[in-house]
C-alpha cells in the first residue's frame, strides 16, 4: 500500500501541474471527515478538483478569498465526488472522456454544419428547417457531456449539503457569488457543468438532506 500511495502521490503531483503544481500537501478536516489534500495556488476561479486518481486538490487562494465555511463546502463538495467508489468513478471517466469528445467535435463541426445546411436546403423555405437540424444534431452531441457532469455534481453537492445544511449551502454560494468577478467564458463552463442552484436544492428537500 505504501507504494501504491506514493505511486498516486507522483501521479498526483503530475497531474496538478496544470492547476499550477502542489505548492503543500496535508490533512484537512471538516464535518468530522478528514482527508489528505494536495494544495496548489493560482489565480484561477477553480477552487478545488477531484483527480482520476481519487485524490483532493484546492486551491489556497480560496483561504485568502473567502471564509472558512466556503473552504470547508469546497472540501466536502470534492470528498463528495469519492461516493461513487472505485467502478463508479471509473465508469464516470470513461462516460466523461467519450462524451466530451463527442461535445468538442459537435462544437467544432457546428460552423461547418451550419454551411452544409445553407448549401443543400432546397429553398428559403426549408431553410430554417435544415439549420434546426444542423443545431439540433451539435446539441445531441452536447447533452450526454451535460448530463454525466451533471449527475456528478449533484452527488457531490448532495454530500456536501447532507454535512452543512440546506442554509449554510446556500449561504456559501450567496458569498461565492458575491466575490466571484469570472468572465463570461468561465460563466458558460460552470453553466455547462454544474447543474442550477434551485435543481440542487429541490432534489435535497425532496430527499430531505440538509434539515430546513
């Protein structure tokens, strides 16, 4: 095991780089649960990460920028994503990284699509037909990537809810919100990403996680 953990330990650090690289390593502790996490510091909006390897990273410019109940839901929100266990994550990847192909090669092919549509529509009639078409099949190419990310999110944020609260969560992402000065790029990934605020907390109450 010992090496097994040095092995994921490298991996990790290999992995961070595009994050900015570890900068420390240690255990952090929230709610009662207690994790090692690889720390890195950037300027970047991404505040934590759940690598492939089943390791946390957060960002240490989030200790600088908000309060220690956002740091604290960031670290339950990434302990979240270790629920699914080994098959489950493994599963995730696998969905992850086929349908975010097939979302790069829809958006890529879209421009060209779209000419297609111009070029073979009999008339100026059906001509709205054939671009419904030609957006209707780039969005089919996006809504699997949508809905794999979306259901992971929401488990994560599930368990994170369960460990704060419905009132606290809300809060946090109330400060989130506040400090948050990303640009319109960021914005659409996260709405791309992270399913809505309102779909996560119906499904909480529905489930009836987090108390009032």
């Amino acid at each position: 095991m010992a090496v097994f953990g040095k092995i994921q330990s490298g991996l990790t650090q290999l992995y961070a780089k595009n994050l900015g690289g570890v900068t420390d390593t240690g255990e952090y502790s929230a709610s009662g649960i207690s994790r090692t996490v690889y720390w890195f510091h950037d300027e970047s909006k991404r505040m934590g990460d759940y690598s492939p390897l089943g390791t946390l990273l957060m960002n240490e410019q989030a200790k600088e920028d908000f309060s220690e109940d956002v740091v604290d839901y960031v670290f339950l929100h990434e302990v979240g994503h270790d629920q699914m266990g080994f098959i489950g994550r493994a599963l995730f990847w696998t969905f992850y990284l086929t349908f975010g192909l097939l979302f790069l090669a829809g958006i890529m092919a879209l421009p060209r699509t779209l000419v297609v549509a111009f070029q073979f529509a009999p008339s100026t009639v059906m001509l709205p037909a054939y671009l419904i078409i030609g957006i209707g099949i780039t969005i089919a190419a996006i809504l699997p990537f949508v809905a794999v990310c979306w259901i992971d999110e929401t488990l994560a944020e599930l368990f994170a809810i369960s460990k704060i609260g419905r009132s606290q969560y809300r809060s946090v992402l109330d400060e989130v919100k506040e400090e948050s000065d990303a640009g319109l790029l960021h914005n659409i990934r996260l709405r791309i990403q992270y399913p809505p605020e309102p779909l996560i907390l119906w499904i909480a109450r529905k489930r009836g996680i987090g108390g009032q």
